[in-house]
C-alpha cells in the first residue's frame, strides 16, 4: 500500500499536468485563431508594422487593400461592416458612414496614444464629420493635397491651373485617377463652378461634358499608387493627376523619375484620413488598439519615411500652397454612375436627363 499510493499520487500529477497543458495548448489556440480584418490604402499597413501588433496582441491580422472610394464604400457596406472591423477613410466620405450605421462610437480610452497628436488633430469640433455630439467616430492618420506631377523634360513650367489636364498639347501623355467622386470634383474647379462639392442639375451637366473631354486626352485611369507610377515611367507621360499626393511624389523620385509637383491655382484637393471601427467588428477593443498601434511614434515616422505622407504626430509643413479639404458632395452614388458611363465611352446625352440619379 505504502509504494501504491505514491504511484497513484504521481498518475493524478501527471494527469494534472496533462490537462493544464491540454488548456493551455486550447487557450493558445484560441487566441492564434482571433484575427483582426483590415481595410487600408496602399501605404498604409507594411508588414513589419502589422507583424509586431500581431506579435504584442498574439493574434493574426488580415489586410485589404482598396483603391478607390467607390470601392471601400462596397466593401464595408455589402455585409453591413461585417467583413471587416477597422478601416481608413477621408473625413468627408466618412459622414455617409456614420449616416448609414456602419461604424460605431470609439471608446477614446483605448486609444491613449491620441495624446501625442498635434492639437489641431485632436480638436475633434474643428475637423468635420468625425464627431457627432459627444460621439467619436474616427481618429486622424494621415493627409496630403492631390496636386499635379509633371515630367520636367515635357513640361518646361509647372503647370497653374488644373485646366492643364486638359491641354490638347499633352492629349496622349495625361494620367488622372479613377474616380467619379473627385474627378467630378476637378472639372467643377477647371469650369469655374463656386463649390466643387454641391454641383447643381446644370454644373453636373457641364463637368460630366467635360470629362468625357478629359477622357479623351488622357492616356489612361490609375487606380493604386504603384500603378501610376509604372505607367509614367513606361509610357513617358507629362501630366499625372496625384491623387495619393506626396505618396507619388516620393514613389517616382525613388523610381528615379526627374519630376516636379504643382498646386493648381484653383486649390489643390486635400484629404485626411482617419481609422475607424465597423459595426460589424468581432472585438472592438481590438480594431480599437490597431488604432493605437498606428499612433506610435515609430509607425507614424514609418509613414512619412517609406510612403512621403505626414503624419499626426510630427508638427507637419503648414507653408504649403492653397489646398482645399474634401467636402462629402451632393450625390456620391449619381457621380459614380456617370463616371462609370463616361470612362467606358457611352454617350451622354445633351441633359443627361436619362442617367440614373
């Protein structure tokens, strides 16, 4: 009895043991298989900087990449956000978000790196659309204006007006981006109308007019940064509507290419964006600590170092020529189908009266 019972006693230790390794093989499983789904712009998400947040929080994170606003509008919208949990959008797009309930209120508290932002990005009554009372929908990331990059061996001067996109002298060597959103946008500004943003019946007429004209003398639509880039190089292009901004800028010096960069005299568009969290999220503490995450410091300088954006931590160039913010517009859902049918060549007719609103 006496040599039975300390075996028994070491059977039930090694069975203890067992079934705490069995739980904390479980527990660690569980916590490997939670994942955090993101929606970015390129740029915006490197690996090394979502690996070391997938290393601190041990879980495994899914990065999206979109290229439009007409796209990112789809995707977090076809599953009522439940596709994703935190994403990148402008301020101005992100008022039809927190209109149609597809991202929630932040909890601030899991975002204290907020405290090193610049004051003007955490005066939340300043920025349009990110708050709504008491209710914050979005955190400042990063921003640029959308101004011209010209090729300096084609282009003597640094084009003045955005009108330059459609000189007949560069018809074959423009790239503009693919977007009916700010693309409408421009060709209020080169047509002189008041507010790019709130065209009337008759200013949706003349820009859609004027960027069938636009289409015909670019030589084609970029949608990824990295794409316009390689079209510049490879088809020698003069003009280049940036619509990543400085993000290109720094692309096509780093690709070597011998380029200047213009505000157009009617004010170049500006964006900035902001993180912020579906309603579809699976662990909202979670979207909200990949907030965090890219308010480090490190990440932030990441940012400007590889991608040549600022960022909302660093005091940024504020001598910059006249830039103006995006403002959401009048229909974003009516700009899009025109574009749609203006890129693919249909025929607009004199009022446009039989489009789709």
């Amino acid at each position: 009895m006496t040599l039975h019972g300390p075996r028994l006693t070491r059977r039930a230790a090694v069975r203890r043991g067992a079934a705490t390794v069995a739980a904390a093989m479980l527990g660690t499983a569980a916590r490997a298989a939670e994942s955090l789904r993101v929606l970015a712009w390129p740029g915006y998400a490197d690996a090394d900087i979502v690996k070391a947040f997938e290393d601190r929080h041990k879980v495994a994170v899914q990065v999206s990449i979109v290229g439009s606003d007409e796209n990112l509008w789809e995707r977090v919208r076809a599953n009522r956000g439940g596709d994703f949990d935190v994403f990148a959008v402008n301020t101005a797009e992100l008022k039809r978000y927190v209109d149609a309930g597809l991202v929630v209120p932040l909890n601030l508290a899991g975002i204290p790196k907020i405290a090193q932002q610049q004051p003007r990005f955490r005066d939340r009554a300043a920025i349009p659309n990110i708050a709504r009372g008491a209710d914050v929908f979005a955190v400042p990331y990063t921003y640029s204006e959308m101004g011209i990059i010209y090729d300096r061996q084609q282009v003597k001067e640094p084009p003045t007006s955005i009108a330059a996109l459609w000189d007949p002298r560069f018809k074959g060597r423009v790239l503009a981006y693919d977007t009916g959103g700010h693309n409408f946008s421009i060709a209020a500004q080169a047509l002189g109308k008041p507010n790019p943003f709130q065209l009337a019946e008759a200013d949706i007429a003349d820009a859609a007019r004027h960027l069938v004209a636009l289409r015909r003398n670019v030589l084609t639509f970029y949608t990824l940064p990295e794409e316009s880039v390689q079209l510049f190089r490879d088809h020698r292009a003069a003009l280049l509507f940036a619509n990543y901004g400085t993000q290109q800028v720094q692309l096509l010096k780093k690709a070597g290419a011998d380029i200047g960069y213009a505000i157009p005299q009617e004010g170049a568009l500006a964006w900035l964006d902001c993180w912020t969290v579906t309603g579809g999220a699976r662990n909202k503490a979670l979207a909200e600590s990949w907030i965090d995450h890219m308010l480090d410091k490190s990440v932030a300088r990441a940012l400007t170092e590889r991608q040549g954006l600022a960022n909302t931590i660093d005091a940024g160039d504020d001598r910059r020529n006249k830039i103006v913010w995006l403002e959401p517009v009048e229909d974003a859902n009516r700009r899009s189908t025109l574009w749609t049918r203006i890129v693919s060549g249909d025929r607009l007719a004199a009022g446009i009266g039989d489009l789709p609103r």
